[in-house]
C-alpha cells in the first residue's frame, strides 16, 4: 500500500527514530512501513494521522487534500 508518511515526515523535519518513538515501535520497523516492505498496522495509521491533523484518506491516497474534513 502506498502511503505518504515518509513525505510527512521530512515536511515536519523529522527523524525515523523520532516518529518511531510516537509510534512506540522500533526505527527499523518504522522504516520498512515507509519502504512498503511491511503493511502499518491501523492504530498506527490513526495515531500518525492524529499527530499530523490530517485525515487517513490523506495517509492513503484517498483524498489531496491534506485538511481534516
């Protein structure tokens, strides 16, 4: 699944090992999530949609438009 957590990341100018620590799940998980080598669990997707104000439609391609609806 495509996502784009790694653009929202680097836009917010964070580190893997800072969101992984939101996430409460170790860097190199996080970083097969981005990488797509690993599906991200829904409660994750909810908490970084929260931490960003954003929607998960957002997170997963549904919507452009990165605003809360």
């Amino acid at each position: 699944m495509r996502l784009r957590i790694r653009d929202l990341r680097e836009d917010n100018d964070l580190s893997q090992k800072e969101v992984s620590k939101i996430l409460m799940c170790d860097q190199s998980l996080y970083s097969k999530y981005e990488r797509g080598e690993r599906e991200i669990p829904l409660r994750m997707l909810i908490l970084l949609a929260d931490y960003y104000n954003t929607s998960l439609d957002y997170l997963v391609f549904r919507t452009d438009n990165p605003n809360i609806q």
